[in-house]
C-alpha cells in the first residue's frame, strides 16, 4: 500500500502503478515478438515465406484474453472511486470559487483567503464553481482534480496526512493569463490551523484593502510592487495621470477615486494604453470600495 | 478489347478543356484531387510543425521568443490546423482517392462532380481559418476545443475560425458519402466484400464515422456561433445554458474523429506489412472486422474526456467501462500485424520501417490510453502534458507514421518515380529518435502534475521541457531529411516500374503513375 501526502495519494499511485505495469508488460510483449520476427524472418535468413492466413483458437485467445485483461485493469481503476468521489458526511466544507484569474476560498465562517489552508487529520470537501469560464483545480500532490463550471457546484474531498505546501494549478484552459492562476495548498497540524481560523483579518497584520484585492483576484492580473502583469501595477497609480483610451481615442486623466471606481465598476470604458481590455466587472459594495481606495492611496 | 495508346497515357498527361493550372482545378479524376488534397494537407502539415516547434521553443524560456497571449493563439492555431486541416481529411482524401477506386477496379469514384466540390468546399473551409488568423480580431485563443463560455466571451475570430470548421465538416461529409457509395456499388466484377483490401475496408468504416459523426461537430459549431453572434445562450448558465453539454457534443463528435484518423491509417499499415512479409494478412476477417467494430463501439465511449468535467460519477464509469472494451479491438488488429510476419520472408524497404514504427508508436499511444482512460489515474492525469503525449503518440506515432509509410509504399504509383532507400531510413532514423525525445517526456512531465496549455510554469519542470525541445529539434531534422529525398525523386528520381514492391493489389497491375481512367479493361477479380 503506498501512501501519499493525503488519504486519496496513496490509492491513486497505487492504481496508476498496476495499470501502468500491466501496460508495459503487454508493449514489452509485443515489441519482442515483433523484433524476434524480423529479425528470424528477414529476407537473408527465410529466402521462403510460408503463407500462414488463419489460426482460429489462437484468434479467439488473443480476443477473449485480451478483453480479461482490460477488465481487470478497468477494475483497478475503479475500486477506490467511489471512496474518492464521496466525501464523508463530517466534511469540513469549503468553498472554490474560480474566476480568471485567480482563486477564492471562503469558510463556513464567511472567511475568504487567496491561500487553502487545511488541517491534518480532518476530511475537507471543496464545493466548486467559477465565476465566469471552466476553470479546473488540481492540486498534483493530491493527485486529484476537478473542473470549476459556472452555475454549477462540483466537488472534490480528501484528508491531508502530511503537513507541507502544495501546488494547486489550474488545468482547464480559461484565457490570456491561465498558467498563472495558480495557488498554495497550505496543510497544518490541526491546533495551528484552529488558532489561525479563530484569527480575524486584523490579526493577520494585513491591511483590508489588501485583502480585498486579494479576495476578489485584483492581484492576479496587478501588482502592488510596481511590476508589470496582464493589467497596469498598482504602485503609485493613485494621483498620477495615466494615458486611456476612450471610445477608441486616447486621452489622459488622472488617477483621482472618480477614475478608480469608474474602472472598477464599468473596467471597459477606460483601457490603460498598452494593456488589453480584459478586465471583469467584479462585484464590489460601496464600503468594498472604499476600503480599497484608501489601500491605494498609501501605495506611493 | 482495343486499346489505343491514349488510353495508356498517365493521367498527368493533360486532355479535355483545360490546360495548365485549370486542369488540375476543374478536373474531377479522382487521381488529379487525391494530388492536390495530398499537396494542400502536407503544405498545412509544415506549417503546423512551424507552430509546434514554436510552441517547443517558448517553453524552454516563457516570455523569451513570444508573449503570453501569442503562445495562447500559437498552440490553438497548431492544433485547428492540425486536426482540421491535416489529419482529419489526412489519409481518405489524398490516398483515399488516389487508390480506393484503384483498387476495387473502379474508374473513379462514385460521384467524380461531388468530389471536385468536396475538394472546394475543403478549400473555402481552409480558405476561412486562414482568414481567422489574420484578421482584425486576432487569431483564435481558444485552444482546437473551443471550449464554452470561454469561446463565447473571447475576443479573438472565433466565428470565423469556427465557421471554417463547420465548412470542413461538409467536406468531410461528402467524402464519407462518396467513398461508401463507391465501395457498394463500383466493385469490379468478383471484388466481393471479403475480397476487398483492407485499405478499403478501413475506409468504408471511416466513411460511416464521417458521415454520421460530423454532423454533430456541425450543430455544435453553429450553436456556438449563434451564442456569439445573437447571444443565444445554449451554454451560458446565466441564461439557463450548460458548458458541460458544449463538451458532450463537441466529443460526441471529437472522440469518433480520433478513428477518422486512425482507422485508415491502420488500413494503410494492413496493406504494407502483408507486402514485405510476402505473405497474405494474418487473420484477414478479424482485421476487417475489427475496423467495424472500433468505428461502431467509437461513438459511445466520448466521455472518457470529461472525467473530471463535473459530469456525474455513475456516468463516468460507464464511459471508462466501454472505454476498455474498444481497445480490445486495436489490440487485435495489433495482434494479427505481428504474426504476419511470423514465418515471413520480411525485404527491409523504406515502407516497412515506418510501418513497423507505427505498430510500436500506436501501442504506446494505445496503452497509455487504457491508463488514462481508467477512473482513478485520470483524476491525476486529465489536462496535464500525459494526455499531449498520449494523444501525440496516437495522432503523430499513429496516423502520422501511417502517412509518412503510404508516401513512401505509394510514391511510386503516384509520381511514377522511384526514390533513393538510404536518406529515407537515416530520416526514418532520426525522427524516430526525435519523437520519442519529443514526445516520452511529456509522459514524464505529465505525471508530475504539469498541466498543458501553460505558458510558464514552476521552475522544477525545466529539465524535461528542456529536454523535450531538443527532440523538437531533432524530429524536425528527420522530418527535413524524409521530404528533402521525396522532392528530390519527385524531379530526378529514376522511373518506377509498375509494381516496385511485388504488392498483391490492383493498383500494382497497371502503369506507374496510372492512366487516366486507370484501367484499359475493367478487371475480373478470381481467386
């Protein structure tokens, strides 16, 4: 039995190993005969063919054999699925919610973060959707995934046996910046995971503007250290004059909260030049909203 | 039966109306289109292989060569063109129509008129994704899926690349039609079914496929386009549509099309073994039967694509169920390859060794797919770079190699010219080497959880892509080698006679290239 750094690891290695090994066996079989025969039967060493057309009891063999086979490895496939698909009923649940591009994953007590963190020794279910197109998450260490369909909820479950930091990738292709919505998988002796749960956003020493852009996957296209991603930085936007295009003309304006909230509210009615117009109407309350300008304001 | 010396002229020699470019365009032998298919689908064969080697290079360093949003239209437009254009038409409409009239002792197809339109309606339909790629919008980024709502809210040309699809589905239609209406009713007198080459054979279950198959792939690609155009939302949940159904129907026609491209290629490996074993098929019935019975079992098993897709548990099982109960028939088919050359008398001309790396190639392509076609290893596996080399191994191991073996059994019969055995097995050589650099490691990579259709990625996989671009390298210098030795027979090579290879089929019977109506008298098939 392997076991890996979660409950469902270790099944899914085990079945890929056994499918994999009948696999190699059947093209290492084949590969000799074949090699064995062209070799024995070349031209120089067999100047004569015998014509040799049917065998009957070796045709059904190679038919009903064969059909065994692939029986029993569909069996292997098979025998844990139904463990792996069905979360049990004192499930931890947590919500995904995928947007392009970036990952949300909110708590039962209404908590948001950018970062899964899970406890060890407790089974956890993701209840899954995505904002806007098919997204798909993976976490490759788990050996598991599962698409994020818009109106619809999916889910994947599993039970991290090994504390550590994980890779959690998307894998259905979504648009420009799909190899970058990636996130961590972060699992953690249970006390630590308790005490960061009981934590509020203060505590974190973070700032609520921050984790606003956070939640709502601003970060995934701007950044707050003046590095250029798919959308404008964020550093030092506020108050300077940034060049736009309008309606197909180019103007400049400044970066006052006027212009900030019309282009978080309508994203499409002024493109900062040189960057695609990509941007979402993402959902953002009045307080949301100011809460993120004052953040933005202290990014000089 | 007289026969004057007109008769016996090769059918490059030009008669009826049209001179130069026009008796090409306008003629409707089946030997002039199946030359200009074959022309047109290795011209668009270059410029995929551009692409992918394109592709290759970015990712040794993301961001070096071209930008994110350039790879994202550069591995859509490699795969549209390589699926749409290269190996879905692939093998029927260029050696299809070269030699299945040929060989069932046909003067040409059935319908000769509906085949100069096929011919056009595949040009139109290239002709507008073409287009897609250069106009305003920009080429599409859909990836070759098209998946919704992604390919509804995309701004790039999606409905004018997904119109070219559509008009290619049409053409792939009537070439279905034109092929089983041809083998039912121009048989030669004595041609009976089991009778019949096994070339043929895989072509009339490939006919069944395009012809019932495509028109799902049609209605699919107009709802799309009527999503895009008047917003119709058939699968757009925000107006009661579903994403998952977009998936059903595009595999429901997608998966069937994978034995589009295989099955006649697995024709094309059945006709060369038997010839350079010198021996008849081992297990004639079975292989043909089986051809039937992948393109019957082929329609059911599409949603072994969507395991992970949020499609129900019970309905997965099912699909991988009957995923394992087609491979049993390509297993046979491999069976019965091997022991025909049990006791052969093999001559190691150029067309076996590609045929013989088809075999291995397929197998790999074929059991990776009992791997991934398994429930448990799929959750592991689907959208990482295992399914690219699984389905690389398939394509390009697979129908590919049968390709590059047809070009190098048939040349001769086609250009009436022989070419040189040396530089066809060094090329052989290297873009075996090339491939399996190229494509195994994807294997690799993929089981270590690198998801496909990334532009960049963490920085642990860089070995393995690095090593899988410098197999792009070399497969592209076997692929040079093998097309510099055709072209260079095509102008200098020395004159083939009728039958090179001792082949045991009609096409061997008569001049190399053949006459215009290929056969002086109609043959009479005995024993």
């Amino acid at each position: 039995m392997i076991l890996g750094p979660s409950n469902v690891a270790g099944k899914i290695e085990t079945s890929f190993l056994i499918i994999t090994a009948a696999c190699v066996v059947l093209l290492v079989a084949v590969t000799i005969t074949m090699l064995v025969f062209i070799y024995k039967y070349n031209r120089r060493r067999n100047p004569v063919p015998e014509d040799i057309e049917e065998n009957l009891p070796l045709e059904v063999a190679w038919t009903v054999l064969p059909t065994l086979l692939v029986l029993g490895m569909f069996y292997f496939g098979w025998v844990d699925f139904d463990y792996i698909r069905n979360p049990p009923k004192d499930a931890m649940p947590i919500d995904v919610i995928a947007r392009q591009w970036s990952w949300t994953f909110k708590y039962q007590d209404g908590r948001q973060t950018d970062t899964l963190r899970v406890p060890v020794g407790r089974p956890v279910k993701l209840v899954m959707t995505s904002e806007d197109v098919i997204h798909s998450l993976f976490i490759p260490a788990y050996r598991i995934k599962e698409d994020c369909v818009p109106g619809l909820k999916t889910h994947l479950w599993f039970n991290a046996d090994q504390t550590g930091t994980f890779d959690i990738f998307c894998t259905e292709y979504c648009g420009l910046e799909h190899s970058h919505m990636r996130a961590k998988l972060i699992a953690m002796p249970a006390t630590d995971f308790a005490a960061w749960y009981k934590t509020k956003e203060e505590a974190e020493g973070t700032n609520k503007g921050l984790e606003l852009l956070r939640t709502k996957g601003c970060l995934g296209c701007h950044t707050t250290d003046g590095t250029r991603k798919v959308g404008p930085t964020f550093k030092g936007l506020y108050g300077s004059n940034v060049t736009v295009v309008t309606n197909g003309k180019e103007r400049t304006t400044a970066a006052n909260e006027d212009y900030i909230e019309r282009s978080v509210r309508n994203p499409g009615a002024d493109v900062v030049k040189g960057y695609p117009n990509i941007m979402p109407k993402i959902p953002v309350t009045d307080e949301e909203l100011k809460e993120i300008l004052e953040y933005l304001e202290t990014l000089k | 039966m007289e026969s004057t010396a007109s008769e016996c002229e090769s059918f490059y020699h030009e008669k009826g109306k049209y001179k130069g470019i026009l008796s090409w365009l306008m003629s409707t032998d089946h030997k002039r289109i199946g030359i200009q298919y074959l022309v047109a689908l290795l011209t668009f064969f270059s410029v995929g292989v551009m692409l992918g080697l394109l592709i290759r290079l970015s990712l040794i360093a993301p961001g070096t060569f071209i930008g994110q949003e350039t790879y994202n239209r550069v591995f859509s437009v490699h795969g549209i063109i390589m699926i749409f254009l290269f190996i879905i038409p692939g093998v029927p409409v260029a050696f299809g129509n070269f030699f299945l009239p040929i060989m069932i002792g046909a003067r040409d197809v059935a319908f000769p008129r509906l085949n100069r339109f096929t011919w056009w309606t595949y040009l139109a339909g290239a002709t507008l994704v073409a287009l897609s790629l250069f106009a305003a919008g920009g080429a599409p980024d859909t990836g070759w899926t098209f998946y919704a709502p992604y390919s509804i809210r995309a701004k790039a040309n999606i409905t004018l690349a997904v119109t070219g699809v559509f008009v290619l589905g049409f053409s792939s239609i009537l070439t279905g039609i034109n092929f089983v209406t041809t083998i039912h009713r121009l048989r030669a007198p004595g041609m009976t079914w089991f009778k019949l080459p096994l070339f043929v054979w895989t072509l009339y279950a490939t006919g069944w496929v395009q012809l019932l198959a495509t028109p799902v792939l049609a209605i699919t690609l107009v709802f799309i386009i009527l999503g895009r155009v008047f917003g119709v939302g058939f699968f757009d949940p925000s107006k009661g549509g579903d994403p998952i159904l977009y998936e059903h129907l595009f595999w429901t026609y997608s998966h069937p099309a994978v034995y589009i491209m295989v099955l006649p290629a697995m024709g094309i490996i059945s006709e060369v073994i038997p010839v350079f074993a010198r021996k008849k098929i081992f297990g004639y019935k079975a292989v043909a039967l089986s051809a039937i019975g992948i393109a019957s079992v082929g329609y059911f098993v599409w949603g072994h694509h969507m395991f992970t897709s949020g499609m129900s548990d019970t309905a997965r099982i099912i699909f991988s169920f009957i995923t394992f109960l087609v491979a049993v028939p390509s297993g046979i088919k491999i069976f019965n390859w091997v022991s025909t050359l049990y006791k052969g008398s093999i001559v190691g001309s150029a067309p076996i060794y590609f045929a013989l790396t088809f075999i291995f190639l397929f197998s790999i392509g074929g059991l990776t797919g009992l791997i991934i076609g398994s429930l448990e290893p799929n959750l592991q596996l689907h959208g990482t770079y295992f399914i690219v080399a699984h389905f690389h191994y398939v394509m390009f191991g697979g129908a590919g190699f049968a390709i590059l073996t047809a070009l190098h059994y048939w040349f001769p019969k086609m250009f009436g010219r022989m070419y040189p055995e040396r530089p066809a097995k060094i090329g052989w050589f290297i873009l075996f080497i090339g491939f399996n650099v190229l494509y195994f490691s994807m294997f690799i990579l993929g089981y270590e959880g690198m998801p496909r259709r990334y532009f960049d990625y963490p920085a642990r996989y860089f070995p393995l892509h690095l090593v899988s671009t410098i197999g792009s390298w070399i497969l592209a210098a076997g692929l040079a080698i093998i097309a510099g030795n055709l072209l260079r027979a095509l102008f200098k090579g020395p004159k083939a006679p009728a039958d090179p290879w001792g082949g045991r089929t009609l096409e061997w019977t008569i001049p190399s290239p053949p006459p215009a109506e290929n056969f002086v008298e109609t043959p009479v098939i005995r024993d």
